[in-house]
C-alpha cells in the first residue's frame, strides 16, 4: 500500500516525535514539543477524505505512537483500547 504524500509528512513528523521524546532524558535544553504537535495537527487536517478510518481515528485522538506504527506498516502491533471506532 503506498502513501500519500500527507501520510509521508505525517510519518516523518512522527518519527521526529519519537526521536524528540526518546531524547528528553539526556536533553539539555530540553527540546521544544509544541512545533511538532501543531505541524501533526495541521496535517492531520489535510489528510483526505478517503484516509483508512483508523489513521484518522489516530490522529484526531492524538495516539500519535498509534498512527507511527499504522503507517509503518506495523498495525498489528497496536493495541485495541476501549476507544476503538466501528
């Protein structure tokens, strides 16, 4: 299946998330989060109508490790929660 080019966007905003979060421990300064999440909610904004009811879902939840492993291809290591849309 491939992306978007929205979906690309998200993914790399999301790995440069993951990479943000994994570096706060040692961080000094540590880094600022806030341009992220707006750069993630602009794009999940863009995304389009036909988007796989799940990445949306994701995104507008903000289950932002949720929609890294969706998009990776790796949705099989996501957990159902009890929000789960039908």
């Amino acid at each position: 299946m491939g992306m978007t080019e929205v979906e690309q966007n998200i993914l790399q905003a999301l790995l440069e998330l993951d990479a943000a979060v994994k570096s706060m421990a040692t961080a000094n300064p540590k880094p600022n989060l806030t341009p992220l999440f707006k750069r993630l909610d602009a794009l999940a904004l863009e995304l389009p109508r036909q988007t796989d009811p799940d990445l949306r879902h994701y995104m507008n939840r903000k289950s932002y490790e949720k929609a890294r492993l969706f998009l990776q291809g790796r949705q099989s290591e996501n957990e159902n929660g009890s929000c789960r849309h039908v």
